[in-house]
C-alpha cells in the first residue's frame, strides 16, 4: 500500500515538473516577444 502511494506521489511529482518547465519557456518566449516590442 505504501509503495503505491509512493508511486502515485513520484508520477504526479514527474507531471508537476513537466508542466512547470513547459511555463517556465512560454514566459520566457513572451518576455523576449514583449521586449521586441519595446525596440
């Protein structure tokens, strides 16, 4: 029962990065967007 968790808690862990790196580039490529802007 333990490791089952444990399992779940690694796989939303894994999903949670994923989707913080993928925010984490689209802020960046509408920074750079937004700066082009200001030139």
């Amino acid at each position: 029962m333990i490791s089952l968790l444990k399992q779940q808690d690694d796989e939303i862990h894994s999903l949670y990065s994923v989707i913080t790196s993928y925010q984490i580039k689209e802020r960046m490529k509408l920074e750079r967007r937004g700066n082009k802007h200001d030139k």
